[in-house]
C-alpha cells in the first residue's frame, strides 16, 4: 500500500477495488486525497461522487473518528485515515 494516508473501505466497495479495504492515497486535503482514491480505482468514482464532484449523499465520510462528509478542504496528514461508509435505508 502506498500513500500517507490510509482509506478504508466497506466490503462492498472493496470488491470494486480489487477486493481491497485499506488504499493508500496522497492529499494535503480530504477532496484531494479522494480524488487521488478515484484516480487509482476509477470504479469507485460512480459510487463515491455525483456529477458535480461532491459526495453522495449516502456516502459517509470520517477522518480519524470525525465526521468529514461536508469538509472537503479539511486537511490531512500522513498517517491519518479516512474511513468511507455507505449509508444504509429501506424498509
């Protein structure tokens, strides 16, 4: 794994990149270290982003425990770990 920081992934998503649950990414910030995610796994792109390049609104998003979803400009730092979730509803 390469990058300096670490995306977790949910199994079904990791099954969309290559069965992988932990990609290490490049980013001074959380857009760009998803945007380095998209670049290396580009299936991950139409589950992950709208058109506009924003986050799905099922898509979960935390760096290091906190919640993240609406801050993309948030920094992040070699070491740190972005944990992506799909919101899950129905019934």
């Amino acid at each position: 794994m390469s990058g300096a920081v670490t995306v977790r992934l949910p199994r079904i998503l990791a099954d969309l990149a290559g069965g992988e649950m932990r990609i290490g990414v490049d980013g001074d910030t959380l857009g760009a270290a998803l945007d380095d995610l998209v670049r290396k796994r580009p299936a991950l792109g139409l589950h992950l982003v709208d058109e506009s390049g924003a986050l799905r609104r099922h898509v979960l998003c935390f760096c290091n425990d906190e919640f993240t979803r609406t801050r993309l400009d948030r920094p992040v730092h070699a070491g740190d770990t972005i944990t992506i979730l799909h919101s899950v509803s129905g019934g």
